[in-house]
C-alpha cells in the first residue's frame, strides 16, 4: 500500500514539475528532453549489463556481491538508465545523482543490505521446520536434521511395508471392439 502512495504521489509530482517547468520554456523541449532521455537510458542499460551479466547470474545464485567497484559501477549505471527510462525531469535528476561516485557506494552498501535480508529470510523459511524441532533436540544437543532423516524412513518404511495408498497390479493390453458408424443413404 505504501509503495502504491508513493508512486501515485510520485507521478502527481512529476506531472507537476512538467508543468512547471513548460512555463518557463516550451513544453515541447520538455517533451523531446524525455525522448532523448529514454533512448540514453536504454543505451546506458545495455552497455552496463552486457558487461556484467555473469556476475550479476553468480550473485543472484550466492546472494552476495563481490567488492569489485567495475560491477557496482555498472549496476549504478544500470540503476541510473533505468530512471533515465521512466518520463520525468525528477527521476532524471536522480538518475544524474546516482552517477555520483559516493552515492554510488551508498547505492551499493543498500543493495547489499537488502540482499543479505533476503537470503537470511530464504535460510530462514528454509530452516523454518527444523529449527521449531530444534529447541528439543538442542538442548540434548541433537542433531537438527535427525527430525527430517525420521520423517524420511518413515516414508520409505511405508512404501516397502504395504502402505494403503500404493496399488500393486499388472497390466495387459486388450482390444477394444471398434463401433462402426453406419450411414443411410438419404436418396
């Protein structure tokens, strides 16, 4: 809901200072000012990411980012032709901002951050189930995948043991008898 208010205010005020600024020049060279920012931004796009797609697939595979300033560069590159994309003079000035090398690091230490939120909340949704086990068996100094292994035997117990819902059975081929269509004349 929040991000939803943000850009709806977002949009308002870009429309805003379209219109203010169209009255001080004409709102065609505002216009054309967007056209040519949004072929620059594609283009900035482009030449960033084809130079980093496969540390971009590594990090996106390990969740982490490496300390090497050439792909945060680009990624703040990428970030910058991204809002040169989007029609308006405010995200034009902030993909303008974004250029700048400490915001740059700034853009990088954020991003950072938040990707290591997000693989904490993956690890821990991932160990949700052993880690309610955990406190039982942790104090007795368990293992906290020996919940999982029971849970596995048990299954593989069942499907040797006769388990209800496995259906044992031979199959055979048999032939259908064809039913024929017979046609009447209508003469």
């Amino acid at each position: 809901m929040n991000l939803l208010l943000i850009v709806v205010l977002g949009a308002i005020l870009e429309i805003a200072v379209w219109i203010g600024v169209a009255q001080f020049i004409s709102g065609w060279y505002v216009f054309f000012w967007f056209i040519i920012a949004f072929f620059i931004g594609l283009n900035l796009i482009r030449s960033s990411t084809a130079n980093i797609m496969p540390q971009l697939q590594q990090m996106q595979m390990t969740g982490q980012l490496g300390n090497d300033p050439a792909v945060s560069k680009k990624l703040a590159t990428a970030m910058s032709g991204f809002l040169l994309l989007l029609p308006g003079l405010i995200t034009d000035v902030l993909a303008v901002l974004v250029m700048i090398p400490s915001v740059q690091t700034a853009f990088r230490n954020a991003l950072m951050k938040t990707m290591a939120k997000r693989q904490q909340a993956m690890m821990d949704k991932m160990m949700g189930g052993m880690m309610g086990g955990m406190g039982a068996a942790g104090q007795g100094g368990g293992n906290p995948f020996e919940d999982m292994m029971r849970q596995m035997q048990q299954m593989q117990n069942q499907q040797r043991g006769g388990d209800s819902s496995i259906i044992d059975g031979e199959a055979r081929e048999i032939s259908p008898e064809a039913k024929k269509i017979e046609m009447k004349d209508v003469n």
